[in-house]
C-alpha cells in the first residue's frame, strides 16, 4: 500500500474567510515603575515615603532594585527600605502644594 499524502485545504486561500484576530493578554509589566524611578533619580526629586506603620521618611531615591529602594537623607543615614515595607510615596513639592493657605475671596 503507498503512503498517501494528506491534502487539506489552505484556510488562508478561501473566499470569505476572514482572519479572527485574537486579543493579546496585557503585558505582565510596564514598565511604569522603571521609569518613574529613573525620572525621580535622575532629578534627584525629593520624595515623601509613608511606610505601613505610618511613618514617614523624606529624601531622593539613589538606586532601587526588585525588592527595595535607596533613600538617601540630609543630615540623617541614609536608609534601604523593602518595597513591601512602603505604603506609598509622593514628590515633597506636592506636600507643599496642598499646605499653601488659599486666598479667600474677599466680602466686601
């Protein structure tokens, strides 16, 4: 018996047919941590850091990694904190921004 080549047609090449384009799933990272990181350093913006226990730290970011970061501080050590360890962190110039007192419209 002779071996017989399987003939399928080629989905492709059919009239009518159109390609189903799947969506991809989203990717796992963004990148948006790296680059708000390397921004903060490269400016070497001072940072608000409020760690789950509530307290809160200020310096600018040296260097970070996976798991933490390096806040360095004027006249206090500079610290290596986990980011496990950080509830949030903001720009010290957005604390400042929000305690400016408003001028209230005057009455008269």
């Amino acid at each position: 018996m002779p071996n017989r080549k399987l003939i399928r047609p080629d989905l492709s090449e059919q009239k009518g047919s159109r390609s189903v384009r799947r969506k991809h799933a989203p990717p796992e990272q963004t990148n948006a941590e790296e680059f708000y990181y390397l921004k903060q350093m490269g400016a070497k913006t001072a940072m608000v850091v409020v760690l789950t226990d509530g307290t809160e730290l200020r310096g600018w970011i040296e260097w970070y990694d996976k798991g933490a970061i390096k806040l360095n501080r004027n006249r206090e050590p500079n610290l290596l904190l986990l980011k496990h360890n950080i509830r949030y962190m903001f720009k010290e110039d957005e604390l400042r921004r929000r305690r400016r007192p408003r001028s209230e419209p005057s009455t008269t």
